[in-house]
C-alpha cells in the first residue's frame, strides 16, 4: 500500500488541489454574496435608525409643544379672571418654556428662526405689559382686550405646529379623539 501511495502521490495531490478549486471557488463567490448582503443590511439598518432618532425628535417636539400649548391656554384663562400677578407669572413661564423650546433642531424643523423669534417677541410683550399691570395692580380694558385677542393667535399658531410635528412623528397624537 505504501509503494502505491508512493507511485501515486502525484496524482492523488493533483486530484486534491482540483477537489480544492472546485470547493473552494463556490465558497469564495458565496462569501462575497454575503459580505454584499450583509452591507447593505447595515445600510438599512443605519437608515432605520437615523428615521427612528427623527421620529423620537418628533414626538418629543410634540410633547414641548403641547406643554407650551398648555401654557398659553392657561395664561389666557388668567387674564379672563383679571389675576394679574399670576397672568405675569404665567407669561413668564410660557416665555421661558417657548425660549428653551424654539432653539432646538426640532423646533427648527417645523419653522424658521424668525418665525420662532416672532413668537417670542409677542410672548415678550405680552410678559411686559402683564408684569407693568400686575405692579400697579391695574389694566387698561382696551390693553386686556387686546392680550385676549394675542394669546388665541399665539395658541392656534402653536396648536398647528403640534399637528406638523405628530405628523413628522407618524401620527402621534397628544389628544386623540375618541369616538364611542
């Protein structure tokens, strides 16, 4: 046995190198079929993720936004009962809440700066006549009708940016209506 292993050695060696190129070559081709596959499910993953970030941003948008809805809605009902110290307090806050809220990329993303900067330079005013009123305990009925008039523009303005950004967001909404 060993002599013809001996005389054969050749052409069992040819036979394993060509046993080896016929496995081989298949295998090279699938693993670059994959290595393709698997790069472009990176690719989609990476965009599902960059989506997703954007969804959150949305949805977080929604949540500031309707924080700051809420503020307004308050300020206004403050200012119908003529509670001048709290109506000064509540503009402050709804000044504060809109100024951290409109330097962000989500805001950013609903509306240009200046848009953002105008509403907080009526919030400002708004703010400034509340706080002079609220030091004399006193307001002019024509200044009063005009801040109810103001903060309903200002709130329908920020109710519709709400909707944009739940619908950036997928849908989300913060006041569902049910139907029963």
């Amino acid at each position: 046995m060993t002599e013809w292993l001996i005389a054969n050695f050749s052409f069992l060696g040819n036979l394993a190198s060509i046993l080896g190129i016929i496995l081989g070559v298949p295998s090279v081709v699938i693993a670059l079929v994959q290595l393709h596959r698997t790069k472009r499910a990176a690719v989609a993953a990476g965009e599902s993720a960059k989506e997703a970030v954007q969804r959150i941003s949305n949805v977080v948008a929604v949540s500031s936004i309707e924080q700051i809805c809420s503020r307004s809605r308050d300020l206004q009902h403050l200012i119908r009962g003529r509670d001048l110290t709290a109506s000064a307090t509540a503009a402050f806050e709804l000044r504060e809440a809109l100024s951290k809220f409109c330097r962000s990329n989500a805001a950013l993303q609903l509306q240009n700066e200046s848009g953002w900067q105008d509403m907080l330079e009526t919030v400002g005013a708004i703010e400034d006549t509340l706080e002079g009123a609220a030091a004399i305990n006193k307001i002019d009925a024509m200044r009063n009708k005009e801040l109810l008039q103001v903060i309903p523009r200002l709130h329908s303005t920020l109710s519709m940016l709400s909707t944009v950004a739940s619908e950036k967001s997928g849908g989300i909404n913060a006041y569902p209506i049910r139907i029963p």
